[in-house]
C-alpha cells in the first residue's frame, strides 16, 4: 500500500512540474499505474464472478486479501488520473485501462449486506454447536437465506433441514394426539401454517387442524358448564355486575364451540339469566337516559326558557314508561309553565290598556273637533 501511495504522488508531482521529465521515466511511471490497474481490475472481476455465482461472502473474503481491494480502487481512483492520461496520450503512450468501479460499488453493497448476515451465521453456529431445537435452527437458517438471497446453498440447505423437521413434526404430533396436548398441537399447526419451501402435505395439515379444533371445542364446552354454572349463582344473587363478567366470558368461549351440542344445551339451560341480564342492562340503560332527560328539563326551567322548549323537555322526560318525575322537578315545572301565564296575561293586559287608552284619545279629538267646527 505504501508502494501505491508513492506512485501516485510521483505521478502528481509530475502532473504539476513545470519541465518535462525524461520520457524513459515517464514510461516506468505508466507502465506502473497500468500494471497496477490491471492486477486490481483482476481480483474485481473475480469477485464478481463469486457474487454472481450467490458466493457473497467468498468474494468478501477475497477482496479482504492483502491488499485490501476496496482500498486499493480508492487509492488508484485519484482525482488526476484523467489528467494523466491525457498528459502520457499526447506523448504517443496508451492510456491506463479504465478501473471496474461498477463492480466495486457491487462488492461495496456486499459489504453493508454481509453485516447482518454474520450475526445470523454466528447464531446458527452457536445454535448448531449446542444442538438447539431444530424448529430454533431453520428459524434462523430462513434468516440467512432471506438476507443472503442469491446464495442457492441456503435454499438446499433450507430444504434438507425442513424434510427432517416435517418428520418431527408427524411425530410430535402423534404423541400430543394422544395425550390430548391441546397446547402441543396448538403449536404444531400454528408452525404447520408458517413459510416453508417445501411445505408439508395438507392433508396432514388438515388432519392437525380437525384434531385442535376438536381439542378446543371439548375444553369450551368442559368451561362453559363452569360458567353456565357462574351465570346461575350470579342471577341467584342478583348481582348484576358479576353476570355480566361472566357473560364476556361466556360469549368468547361460545365462538370456540361453534355449533356444538354442549354449546346449544349450556345456552338453553342459561337462557333465563341472559334474558334478565339484558332485562337489567336495558333498565339500566332507561335511568341513564331518563336522568338525563330530567336533568336537561331542570336546566331549562333554571333557564327560563320559552314555554314551547320548556314543555317539549318535559314531555321527553314524562314519556318514559315506568319512571316518574321527581316532584320537586314536577313542582318546578308547573310553577315556570304558571309564571309564563302570568306574564302573558300582563303582556295582554298591559297592550289592552294601551289600545283603550287611545281608542279614548282618539274620541275625545274626535268630539273637540266636531265643537270646534
């Protein structure tokens, strides 16, 4: 490298003398650039050849050989090297080969690429070494292949570790059917319906997922006797709102069971709570709202609004059926319906004054006009 950093420099220092140096001298100065450009255009194109063939980390261990490549591009790529090959040109030498950049921007990106994949490799190893599970292992292997996408060895090896997992499984799954591990085959299936490249029989998925669900409806139906039971002590105890926890339970669990026979018998038998839960809820729900209706009319008297307001409020609070209004709120409401009477009488009274009044003046300069005339 530091042969290379001096032939540069030698080259730019000649670039910027003001005298010519001898041709002889100039000569070996190219010559070396061109061998140099040459050697590392070389070990360019044999990288590439590894990247292409899905060999990304061969071809980053090749580069990383001594001289480092990538540093060696950087180094031969100086600013002047247009200049100086105009300067030897127009002294009838041929110009320095044109560096591969393209590929050395391509075993760049490998680079930032191959970061992630290492640690992936370090698991696997690691994994590998302390004979993980082998669900654990091709976990990680889809890791690598998915980051290391153009290497085909992943991918076979993906699918030889898959084949052997698939047996497992089948294995697996015998055991967990027949002591009934609703937990195991909830999890063989789940795993059944994840990415593979070569993805088991479906049959056999089919076969597993019967098998839970016929798991999962038993269990809904041994928990729903449990709160079928819970509902019942509830409604026994009235106690509104431990039967309505339940419920949310209970109607959760009801979706497991699907259309099963345990779940149309359990509903029959606790049909009578439901129905007076909603019964609750919906008087529940009736105060709510009545109590708001008589809110709002209470702040309408306070208000003093119009009389037509003030009468379709209370007529709202007044039609639920099964509530009355509290008297103070009646007494209030009457009494303000009362004063809007009164002030309309004073306002009829007060604009019959008004009209009498003049209906008088208007005589009386009637008849001084009839004396004067």
């Amino acid at each position: 490298m530091a042969d290379l950093y001096e032939l540069i420099e030698r080259m730019q220092v000649t670039l910027a003398s003001s005298s010519n140096p001898a041709k002889e001298q100039l000569r070996e100065l190219h010559g070396e650039l061109t061998d140099q450009i040459r050697r590392t255009n070389k070990r360019l194109r044999e990288c590439d050849s590894l990247m292409a063939k899905g060999l990304r980390t061969e071809a980053i261990q090749l580069a990383e050989q001594e001289p480092p490549l990538l540093d060696v591009v950087a180094i031969l790529d100086f600013p002047e090297l247009a200049e100086w090959n105009d300067f030897v040109a127009e002294l009838g030498l041929t110009v320095a080969p044109e560096l591969q950049i393209e590929i050395a921007a391509d075993l760049n990106r490998a680079y930032s690429d191959d970061g992630p994949l290492k640690v992936h490799l370090k698991k696997f190893r690691i994994s590998s070494l302390s004979r993980a599970p082998l669900k654990t292992r091709i976990a990680l292997l889809r890791k690598i292949a998915e980051v290391d996408s153009g290497n085909p060895i992943w991918e076979s090896d993906l699918r030889s570790y898959e084949a052997v997992r698939q047996r497992q499984i089948m294995e697996q799954f015998q055991i967990a059917s027949r002591n009934q591990n609703f937990g195991e085959l909830r999890e063989i299936a789940k795993e059944l319906h994840g990415k593979w490249l070569s993805p088991p029989q479906k049959k056999f998925i089919q076969r597993v997922d019967q098998e839970v669900r016929s798991l999962q409806q038993t269990a809904a139906g041994k928990r729903l006797a449990e709160l079928a039971e819970e509902l019942q002590d509830a409604y026994g105890e009235k106690d509104v709102n431990w039967a309505a926890e339940v419920q949310i339970e209970w109607e959760k669990v009801v979706k497991n069971c699907g259309e099963s026979d345990s779940a149309r018998k359990f509903l029959n038998q606790v049909r009578p709570v439901l129905n007076w839960l909603s019964e609750q809820k919906k008087r529940s729900d009736d105060e709510s709202r009545f109590g708001n209706a008589v809110e709002r009319l209470q702040r309408s008297i306070d208000s003093g609004h119009d009389l037509p307001e003030l009468i379709r409020r209370f007529a709202i609070a007044a039609g639920f059926v099964g509530f009355e209004l509290p008297d103070d709120v009646h007494d209030a409401y009457e009494c303000a319906v009362s004063n809007h009477g009164r002030r309309r009488m004073m306002r009829l009274i007060i604009i019959a004054s008004s009209v009498a009044a003049v209906t008088v003046i208007t005589a009386i300069v009637f008849v001084v006009w009839k004396l004067l005339k």
